[in-house]
C-alpha cells in the first residue's frame, strides 16, 4: 500500500477505501491526502458516479440544509447564498505567478509563495468535524482527444450535487486512465457556516489559481461560479493547455441552427454573462449542445468543438413562458433541478422577469423577505437577486443535440461574438475573413459589467472573446492563438458579429425584440452555406431587406417594415469610430504582445470608415451602400 492511501485509510469507510484504491494513480491518492492533511476533515466520501453515490450526494445536499426541499415539484430544491456571494468576484480571484514573471495587466495576479501561504492558510483545519467530498469529472466527452480529467475536494454537498448536474461523470475515467498524471484538482470548503448553511466569512474569501501545478483554490465562498471549481475556474487552466497544445478553450456556446430541407448547421457562439448566450443557445426548433465552454481542435484540417460540460448553470432573471418555452418547461416540471437565490412562497420558484406578478413576501437569499425590505446599506432588496440562477442537466432539455456526446465534436460552421453595444454595431454582421472577424468582433467585443460579476453594473468595458475575467495567458499571445488556428484550417468557420442591445440614436429604446435572435442566426445559416446575399459596409457584410423580411415571417411570423432594418442597420460612423478608439487604448496600455495583424485590421476598418463618412456623413442607411 502507497503512503497516502495508508494515510486516508483512517477517514474512509471500507467501500469508499476500495473505490479510491480502484484508482491505480498516486498522484490522485497523493493530493487526496496532502489536502486532507491540510483541511482536517472528519472523514471522507469518494463518490463512484455509481446510482447509489449519486443519490447519496442529493440527499445529503438536502439533509446539510445546503439546499432546501421546499418546493412542490418533485426533484426541485433551493440553494441560497450569502448577501455578498452574489457572483464571480474578481478582486478576490487571483493567479498566482512565480517572483519574477507576470501576466497581463489586466489581469488580477499575486506571488505565487505568498498567495499559497494565504489560501492554504484559510484552508487549514476548515473541514474539521465535516466530510470531505471527492468528485471525479471528464471535461469534454470520455474517451475522446477533448477530455481533460478533473479532481475536486469538496465540504459542500451542495457544490457535489451541483456537478452532477453540470458535468460528466469521471470516475470510470480516472479508473481506465491508471497512472495519467495529467488532470486538474480543485480544493474548496465553504469555510464558516451560520445556521443557514451560508458562508460567514465573505470578508477571507479566496479563489487561488496555482497554474504551475494545474490546482485551484477556493475558501469561503459558495455562490457555483466560485465553487465548482470546473466551470471557469479550471477554464482558466485549460486555456493555459490549449494554448500549449495549439487548440482553442473558449467561453462560447454550441448549437445547431436547421436550414433548408432539415440541414443542420453548428455553431459557436461567445457572450458574456447575461448578454443573451443561453437564451441564444436555447431558441425553440434548433439544438443545443452547451451554452458556456467549448474546446475547438483542429481534426483533419476542420474546426471541431464539444462542449465541456453537458448541464446549464444558467440566469434565471427575464425567463418567460413565451420567449423561452424549452427551458421554461424544464424549469416547471418535475425533474432534478437546483434553483439558488430566487424566491420561494407556498412551495412555488419566483424570479425576477418571469412574467408573472411576484408574491409580496417568501423566503430569499436574506432569509424572510417582504416587500421594501433593506439591506444593512439602506437598499432595498429585490424579491430575488438579479444573478439567480438555475442548474440542470442538458438531457432535461427537449432539444438536446444528438452529438452532445460525439467523441469527436461537431464541425463548426460558423462562430459568433456578441456583447452589449447600445451604440455602435449593428444587430448581426459578416467579417470580410477570419483575421477581420477575430480582431474587429472577438478580440473588439465590447460589453458593459452586469450582474453577474460582483461590482458596479453598466460600465463599458472591452472583454476580447469574452474570455477576459479567465484568461490565464498573455492577451496578445490570446489573439495570435486564434489567429494562427483559423489560418491552418482547410475550411474556416465564418466569423458573424452580433449585438442583441443596440439601441435607438434618439429615444435610447432597444431596436430589438429578445425574439429577434433567432432571425439573425438563421440568416447566419444560410450565409454559411452562401444562400442569401449581402451588402458591404465599412464594419462587415450585412443582410438584406428582403432576406430578412422573408426570414421574420418564416420565423417569427411578424411583417418586418423597410423603418425598422434602416434603423438597425444604419452605419453609426462617430460610435465605430469611438469604438475602435476604445479598443486601441486598452490594447496599448494593457498587451504587450499585441500581433501586428490587431492595428492593420482595425487600421482598414477605421479608414473604411472615413472613406464612406466622407461620401455619405455620420449616420448611413444600409440603402447607401447597396
């Protein structure tokens, strides 16, 4: 017997010593027991991904009091967090690099000695008199080139329960892998618990990424995007192993769009948080095969992707029967669903834009709520918080695409980028290649901070790819990446920008309806296979009227007028301007590494737009162009 194993032998059970022991790596073992070592717990569960341990995890998750069954419908619970646990937080997570290197500016980084003296410090002897809880997890599809394996050690049931929902089971993986070293660990522990079964001490929070030994560390906190530590915490290592390995890990959706005669076309998508990716990825009548973190490889010469998880861990906050009637269905039907931090009343979920009017009091994240309540900062509390969310599995879904288990991905036809852009880009557009699209759209995505990171909303912000809050590498050396991957490709995806939040030059109204989504990515479709024509403006290629037209009533049902495209498609001049102003600052003061193909392309786009606002003035209508 290995050391380590003898060491854990005292806080295992039986079965669970024989489970760890099914496991022939060390270096599994030897982590199990450096972290119970430094945590203390009073024993261990090593869950199997068996039905039995499965249905352990839930029930316990609701016995610790971490969820409640509270709910009428049948596999529903609730978890809340803490007032101050609403969200990523980005100044509490931090990359931890060694004296003498650094990263980005933009990035939020510490010494690499003193941070684990920080985190580790917080982590010992949390667990003392609570379970440790290890999950096995395959990112990406088993026994495929996209899986990486994945190792979490947990004290909350709840997190454990969550994964279950959210990924796949790893635990045949790590058996089947043997001696491979190569797999991701997590250590987290809630810290501190009041009689809620919420962390206390918000204040030592703490989300530590050691990506010199592929380990992430996280204390004091339980909201899902800083505790289960393979949504982005362990992206932000696999962007570190893509790049490496010259493959891409990013924060993009995957769905197929149907075409003409039943084809099936697949696509990528990025947004950042609560810019409409799952609602994107979750049109009725198309498939979806995930709505946050693909890995794309080249197979063959073909843009490939899967998606690294197969469950939603999704806003809740504007879901409507009418706008999002599959999830919407999930979401009111039995089955095993966690919500966190909505409102509960007479065993009913309440969210805030659900369509339906709110109950006046109930149960939410600050314990009994009723209306005009305040917080200790005098501000009155929202019946549920804005950045509830919702987690369920993929399969629950109608929709579910039949490749969502493809060892081999789905072949790319088209990737997408969209943010919040109230002012510039029009709703949906084309690049004129895939250097112009990556740089103009991805690595110019701009957005404004929502609700879904801790921290003031609505400020303007570039978040190039929508990978910013994660990315572990050079910004600069991010662009080359994927500049250099679309060049190696025999067939490229086309590169669509899209912006759902334009809004009027005069009034400030929304030019769109959430519906309209779904007409500008069947245009994309055909565009992909070169049906539809399109005009050239200094920003992109853009759809015709009559395109679209045909499109709104084949889709929506809805007669589109000739006003409605002028004014999304009206070429804004001084905003693209601005924009591209924008962009080149951040670029300038924060990248080091920037590739000479950045300032060319958005050199070619500025002088187009001179050239047209030269010809035709600040505000063009698409009609010019034609």
């Amino acid at each position: 017997m290995n050391p380590y194993l003898e060491a854990l032998q005292s806080k295992l059970s039986l079965s669970d010593f024989k489970k760890l022991c099914a496991i022939d790596n060390p270096n599994v073992h030897e982590f199990i027991a450096k972290e119970s070592d430094l945590c203390h717990p009073e024993k261990i569960f090593i869950c199997s991904d068996s039905a039995e341990d499965l249905e352990y995890v839930r029930k316990q998750a609701v016995a610790a009091g971490e969820e409640k069954a509270t709910l009428d419908l049948e596999g529903h619970t609730v978890h809340f967090d803490g007032e101050q646990d609403q969200g990523r937080d980005r100044q509490a997570t931090k990359y931890l690099v060694a004296k003498g290197a650094t990263l980005s500016k933009a990035l939020n980084q510490m010494d690499r000695q003193e941070g684990l003296v920080e985190v580790r410090g917080l982590l010992r002897n949390v667990m003392i008199g609570k379970t440790m809880i290890v999950r096995f997890i395959a990112l990406g599809p088993a026994d495929s080139v996209f899986t990486i394996l994945g190792l979490q050690c947990t004290d909350s049931w709840y997190v454990a329960h969550t994964e279950s929902l959210l990924y796949r089971c790893g635990y045949d993986q790590f058996v089947k892998a043997g001696n491979k070293t190569d797999f991701l660990k997590v250590v987290h522990s809630s810290g501190n618990v009041n009689s809620d079964m919420v962390s206390v001490d918000y204040n030592k929070k703490a989300i530590c990424i050691d990506h010199m030994d592929n380990t992430i560390y996280s204390v004091n906190t339980q909201y899902a995007g800083n505790s289960v530590g393979f949504k982005k915490l362990a992206f932000r290592l696999a962007i570190r192993k893509a790049s490496s390995e010259g493959w891409l890990a990013e924060h993009m959706l995957l769905m197929g769009v149907y075409g003409p005669n039943k084809r099936k076309t697949y696509f990528a998508g990025a947004f950042p948080s609560a810019c409409g990716k799952t609602s994107t990825a979750m049109l009725p009548g198309e498939t979806i095969l995930g709505d946050d973190i693909a890995y794309i490889h080249s197979i063959d010469d073909i843009a490939r992707a899967v998606n690294v998880e197969s469950g939603i861990f999704g806003i809740i906050q504007d879901v409507k029967e009418k706008d999002d009637a599959l999830i919407w269905k999930v979401l009111t039907t039995p089955g095993e669903v966690v919500f966190s931090n909505i409102l509960v009343k007479d065993g009913k979920p309440y969210w805030l834009g659900m369509g339906k009017e709110l109950p006046k009091d109930g149960l939410n994240y600050t314990g009994q709520w009723f209306e005009g309540k305040k917080n200790e900062a005098g501000v009155e509390v929202t019946a549920a918080h804005k950045n509830a969310r919702y987690a369920v599995a993929l399969s629950a879904l109608e929709n579910v695409d039949p490749e969502l288990n493809n060892p081999n991905g789905v072949e790319l036809g088209g990737i997408m980028y969209g943010g919040r852009d109230a002012k510039a880009y029009v709703p949906v557009q084309q690049s004129y290649s895939w250097e112009h699209g990556i740089i103009a759209y991805g690595a110019s995505l701009e957005t404004e901070t929502t609700f879904a990171t801790i921290g003031k909303e609505g400020v303007p912000e570039i978040n190039m790819m929508s990978i910013q809050d994660f990315i572990s590498i050079p910004l600069g050396k991010n662009v080359s990446n994927n500049l250099e991957f679309g060049q190696k490709l025999k067939k490229q995806p086309i590169v669509f920008g899209v912006n759902y939040f334009l809004r009027g030059i005069e009034d400030g109204k929304y030019l769109n309806s959430p519906r309209d989504k779904h007409v500008w990515v069947k245009w994309m479709e055909r565009r992909v296979h070169n049906e539809v024509d399109v005009i050239k403006t200094p920003t992109g290629l853009i759809p015709k009227y009559e395109d679209l037209k045909t499109l709104f009533k084949e889709v929506l049902d809805k007669d589109y007028a000739k006003e409605d495209y002028i004014k999304q498609f009206t070429i804004r001049v001084p905003e693209n301007l601005a924009k591209i102003e924008r962009v080149s600052k951040f670029y300038q003061e924060n990248v080091t590494d920037i590739p000479l193909e950045m300032f060319g392309q958005l050199y070619k786009q500025r002088e187009r737009l001179l050239d047209a606002q030269a010809k035709y003035g600040d505000y063009i209508s698409p009609e010019k162009f034609q």
